[in-house]
C-alpha cells in the first residue's frame, strides 16, 4: 500500500497513528451559558474553576452554548466544501506565496513530512500589518491582504461573519482564563489590538495508505489560543498530559474545540501548558476542519505575566517579539528548511 503513496508523506515508525481509537472520556465538555446569560454569579465561578482545571489537565476542552449561531457555522463548512471540490487549476488561481501569504495551499509540512491537506488562510485585520523580515533589528512592517476566489462567490462574506463571530468568542475566552489565573477579566485583552489572528480552512482528502501518514503531523499552535470546528468525521487526536497517550476528540454537533498555545503557556508561566496534537486521515472520507488563530500584534512583547512572578515562582522564559516569531514562522513555508522551525522552548531559561 506505501508505494500508493509519495514517500515525502510518510511518517517515521514511532509517528505513524495507531490503527484503533484509544476509548477514553476525553477532553472536557464545558457548557459555557453562565458567561452569556446575566447568571448568577456562583455559575460563573464554577465555570471560571472548569475552564481552569481544563487548561491546567488537558490544554484543550469543547465548548458548547457559545453563542456562535449554527447557521454561521453551517455556511462555512459549505463554503469550504465547494472550494475544495474545484479543480486544482483553479484553486491554485489563488496560491499562497511569498507575496501574498494568505490563500490556498496544497503543500503543507510538519516537522519535515508531508501533510495529506489542503489549506486555505485568510487573515482577520485588514490588512494585517507584520514585520517584513525575520532579522532582528529590521523595523519594516509590511501589510497583508487577503485573496478571494472566484468560487464559491459568497466565501468573502461568509469568512467575514465567521469571524466576527469567532472574535466575540475569543474575548469571552480569553475573559474566562484570565479570571481562572487570578487576573482582571480584560486582562489579556489589550495584546490583541491589531492581531495577527487569522483563519484556515482545512481539507483532508481521503488517504489511500492513512496508517503511514497524518493529515497534519504531531505539533503545538504557536498562538495564544485557537477555536476549532470540526465536522462529523473526525481526525483530531491530542496528546493526555497525564500519560502521553492519543486521545481521539470526538465530534459533538455543534461543539468547538478550545486549545491553549504557546503564548498562554509563556504569560502563565507554564501554568497553562499548550498540548501537542495531530490529524489521522482515513481511506473513505474527506473531512473539513475550520481553526481560527489567535495572535496578538505584531508588536507585542512576550513574557510571563508580571503578577504571576514572585520569588518562588521566578519567570520561566526571557521575552520574545511575536512579529519576528511570526515572519519567521510565515516566511519559512517558502524556505527549505534544515533545522527545526523556531519553537517556543528556544526562550525558555
Ligand atoms: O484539523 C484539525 O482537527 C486540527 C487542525 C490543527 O490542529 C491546526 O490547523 O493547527
Ligand atoms: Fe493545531
């Protein structure tokens, strides 16, 4: 069956997914209707302490009775599909590239294997402003735009609403952790004016050989945090903190999937930690995935949170510029590389 696929697809041995589904409880389910209803306010200190415990245990949980309309969600996933089902001729009419780094791509790697994707990126500020290098000390900031198809007419529009919804929910979010460290409610919030955020739409084809490759290999989101919609296939597998197992996450009908990234790990000073995850493909079904990125500004300083540090619990990371982790980061889709990406632990002390 391997010679069905490119060798640069397949995983080596130790990465390669199991061919079973670990049966476990899996990541909380947490319901989050005590943030949005004027409830009282013993609701939302047992929601605040779930929210915490989640992120503390697992790194990820699903939401339910977020507030985003089924509707919204219901486009998006269609949209997708009618994009992906265009000819590869056309899709590539909007390529991602060195220039413009948001549209479509069928060439994705993770930790140098191949993944079985195809993506499209578009990104949330318009434009979205980021360094236009990765050196150091150069200061020129450049803007992003985004790149439209022609087909399906309507995804422009139906980008744009999902977002604004997915940005309504990630300040109830970020409202939520920064309650359950102890911090002001808004505390976070002021990193994200004029974000990097920005959303993909994710295909998996079925796989002809799926128990050699993954549909996105083993890896951390390098952002703050990241909302997923997955539809009823599944795929999605992280890895349990208590004992380094896969778990599978089961779809739940309009549920989202909530994980913390790097940049939660680094301003809670790894109270948070962010989890590594990974997608299985199968030989029969295609399956769409939505995740939406949360980034700060391309200015922003990052370091564990001033009032988490005190003498016994001393920073565990020097600070990093998020602009130059991210060109770095964006520029190095377009550059063969030899080392391991920038990762988050190369600033840890
Ligand atoms: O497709 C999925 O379920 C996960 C996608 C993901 O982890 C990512 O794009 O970073
Ligand atoms: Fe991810």
């Amino acid at each position: 069956m391997g010679d069905q696929l490119e060798p640069d697809f397949i995983q080596a041995l130790e990465h390669r997914p199991k061919s079973g589904i670990t049966e476990a409880k899996g990541i909380p389910l947490i319901d989050l209707s005590p943030s949005t209803n004027s409830s009282k306010s013993d609701d939302l200190a047992n929601l605040v302490a779930e929210i915490g415990d989640a992120c503390e245990n697992w790194g990820f949980f699903q939401v339910i009775n977020h507030g985003v309309p089924l509707e919204v969600r219901e486009r998006i996933e269609l949209a997708s599909r009618e994009f992906f089902a265009l000819s590869k001729e056309e899709k590539k009419k909007v390529s991602r590239n060195e220039v413009n780094l948001f549209g479509y791509s069928d060439f994705e790697i993770t930790k140098s294997v191949r993944d079985w994707k195809e993506v499209f990126d578009c990104t949330i500020e318009n434009p979205t402003v980021i360094y236009a290098s990765d050196e150091p000390d150069d200061g020129e900031l450049k803007e992003l735009y985004n790149q439209w198809p022609q087909y399906p007419p309507d995804l422009r529009e139906i980008c744009e609403v999902y977002a604004s919804e997915m940005q309504k929910l990630t300040y109830k979010l970020l409202g939520l952790i920064a309650l359950s460290i102890g911090l002001p409610k808004d505390r976070l919030h002021g990193f994200f004016k004029n974000q990097t955020s920005f959303m993909r739409l994710n295909y998996y084809p079925p796989c002809p050989a799926p128990q050699l490759a993954l549909g996105l290999g083993r890896h951390k989101d390098a952002g703050a945090m990241t909302i997923l919609a997955q539809d009823d296939v599944g795929g999605l597998e992280v890895k349990r903190k208590s004992d380094g197992e896969w778990i599978f996450v089961k779809p739940t009908p309009d549920a989202y999937i909530v994980n913390v990234g790097d940049l939660i790990q680094v301003w809670s000073n790894d109270k948070y930690e962010s989890v590594e995850h990974r997608v299985k493909v199968n030989s029969e079904k295609e399956r769409i995935s939505i995740p939406f990125f949360i980034n700060p500004s391309h200015s922003i300083w990052v370091e564990p949170l001033e009032e988490l540090i005190t003498d016994q619990n001393p920073g565990k990371y020097k600070g990093y510029s998020w602009g130059k982790f991210y060109a770095t980061r964006k520029l190095s889709n377009f550059k063969k590389l030899t080392s391991e990406n920038i990762q988050v632990h190369h600033f840890k002390l």
